[in-house]
C-alpha cells in the first residue's frame, strides 16, 4: 500500500448522480463500495465532503442573503451528507465515527483532533462534518486543514475528472492532461485545483494532493496501492 493515512475529498455535487438535486441513493452507495474497498486493505480513511447539492452559501449570497448566514447553512448541508456517507459506509460493516466543527452532539462528535486521531488508529473512517466551522473558508480548505492535522500522507480530490488539465477538458478537446504537476507550475499557469487558501496551505505543509476521477470503479482502489491515477500535484 502506497498511502497509510488518506484524506478523501468528495464534492457534495457528485452525490448528485443523474439527480439535479439532493443525492442519488446509487451514486451514494458507489462510493461506499469504493471506499470499503481501500478500507478493507487497511488504509486510514478520513472524509470531508461538501454540501453544494443541498445548499452553496455563496450562491445564497448573490441572491440577497447574508453571506455569513448562508455560509453557516452551507455547513449544515455538508453534515447531511456526512450522516449520508456514514450510514452508507456502516450499511457495508465499516466503522465509522462522524466529527462536526459545530457543535451537534444528537448525531456526531465534536471535532477533537486526538480523538479523530485514535478513531483512524483503531480502523474506524472518520467523517468531518460542518467545513472549518467558520464562514468564509470553503470545505476544501476545511479537507486541508483536517489533513494536515491528522498527518494524512495525501489528499485525494475526488472529481467528476481524471486529472488536472491545460484548459477544461469538457469544453476544450485539445485540453492537455499532467500525470504530475508542481504547486509552483499550478501558480504559473492559473490552474484551478482547490481554492487558493486551501491550495497554498497544502504548499506550506508539504502535503501533496492527488486529483482523480472518483467516479471510474476502483480508481480509489488502485491509487491507494501506488498505480498511477489522475494528477499528483507536490512540491
């Protein structure tokens, strides 16, 4: 195995499916599969998992509405979808532990990085819910900060996507694809690969981040074994 400890990065709007909204029960129980496979191979799973296929906080605000209010909202929904990934992955046998940066204590744990830390230890996934807890910062930020806390060897972005490309592959066919790319060269050439905290975050910490096509079966699979999937951006 290539990766002990792995931070999964999952977009809320994947769990879409063929849905225009909410989640679609068959995409769901897809990536559970995919993610009991790697656990049953002994890697340490964490998850963060955003909300924009319930709720975006900075489309709300452009509709009118205080963005911090919206932001808070937002949050909420990355928790819905947290408890939908979590009874998912438990319908499988998988142990799971649900961590929330808001306080909840009805349905998750409170985040404590110790706790989350021995949870991943004892072969349980671990689940963070509610982003960073504040507003203003997007879920990928929240995925970079919980990995770099926990000490995850990678964080892997899961997309609709295999890789990071020139120009956006779905509108543009001579878009080219990198098998690796460095954190500078994304700089250079106005990639978007998470939103700039995040990604600069990932720069100072040292900690590579894998963008991957999570919707190709057993692509989670055989990157976690060290075949080469998707686009590795590292130092």
């Amino acid at each position: 195995m290539n990766y002990k400890r792995i931070l999964l990065k999952l977009s809320g709007e994947a769990l879409m499916g063929e849905k225009g909204f909410g989640i679609d029960q068959n995409r769901l129980m897809a990536y559970a599969q995919e993610i009991k496979a790697v656990y049953d191979a002994g890697c340490q799973i964490a998850i963060v998992i955003g909300g924009g296929n319930i709720f975006r906080g900075i489309q709300a605000e452009k509709g009118g509405m205080d963005r911090v209010h919206g932001d808070y909202m937002g949050m909420l929904a990355t928790v819905i979808n947290s408890m939908a990934i979590q009874s998912a992955l438990e319908g499988l046998g998988v142990q799971t532990r649900l961590q929330s940066a808001i306080k909840m204590e009805q349905i998750c744990e409170p985040f404590i990085r110790r706790k989350a830390v021995r949870h991943l230890e004892k072969g349980r996934v671990v689940i963070f819910g509610a982003g960073t807890g504040n507003p203003y910062f997007t879920t990928d930020s929240a995925a970079t900060l919980r990995a770099i806390e926990i000490e995850a060897d990678v964080i892997l972005k899961g997309t609709r996507v295999d890789g990071i490309y020139s120009s956006d592959p779905e509108k543009d066919k001579n878009a080219v694809k990198y098998d690796t790319i460095t954190f500078e060269e994304v700089y250079e050439k106005g990639l978007e690969v998470m939103d700039m905290t995040a990604f600069t975050l990932c720069k100072e910490n040292n900690l590579p981040i894998i963008v991957f096509d999570m919707n190709k079966k057993d692509n989670l699979f055989n990157l976690v074994q060290g075949k080469k999937v998707g686009t590795l951006v590292e130092v």
